[in-house]
C-alpha cells in the first residue's frame, strides 16, 4: 500500500535536454535500491519539462527518500541542467493500482 508520494517537477536549460532525460534514466537504479521507495517514475512532459513521481508506505519512507541519493544528486546536477530550482510537492496518494511486478520496457532499463 501506498500513502504518501512526491511529485517533482524539472525544467530543462535549452540545450541541456537530453543531459536531464540521461540524468533521470541513471536514477532508476537508486530508485530501485530504496526498499520503501514502492513506485518511482520519471517522465517527460514537454520539450523541456520533465518530472518524477513517487510513492511510498508512509511518511518515514518518503523523508529516506528525501534525504538518499536521488537528492542528492539532484541537488548536484540542478545549477547546471535546470533552469530553476526543481518544484517537489509532497502529496497525498488517495487510491492505486500498483501490481506485484512491473515489467520495465528494455529501452528504459
């Protein structure tokens, strides 16, 4: 079950959108060591506009998250790739449908 998430929204420099669709790409793997991170995406909305969306259990899974190496690099990367700060929004999840296994498409994993 999953009760509480993160929507980050991202916007691309000009010119630095593909270094951020790379940058997200290379998150999966931390996304999938984080036990309480239950579902992660990273996705493109735009041109220049990307976000990541995740969910987890509850608010101890969320704030390990916060503070794990996704930030972390996040924060590392955003002065260079990102034309403004990243916009994270904590949220609450009201229903999901999450199944047991996922299957990741090759072109992602």
């Amino acid at each position: 079950m999953v009760h509480v998430g993160l929507m980050v929204r991202l916007e691309a420099k000009p010119g630095k959108e593909v270094d951020v669709e790379s940058f997200l790409r290379d998150q999966l793997a931390f996304a999938q060591g984080e036990p309480e991170t239950t579902a992660w995406f990273a996705m493109r909305l735009g041109p220049r506009t990307f976000a990541i969306f995740d969910a987890f259990p509850d608010e101890s899974g969320r704030e390990a998250h916060l503070s794990g190496q996704i930030a972390e690099e996040l924060k590392s990367i955003a002065p260079t790739l990102l034309k403004k700060p990243p916009t994270i929004e904590k949220i609450d999840v009201l229903a999901a449908k999450i199944p047991e296994h996922i299957e990741v498409p090759d072109s992602l994993g």
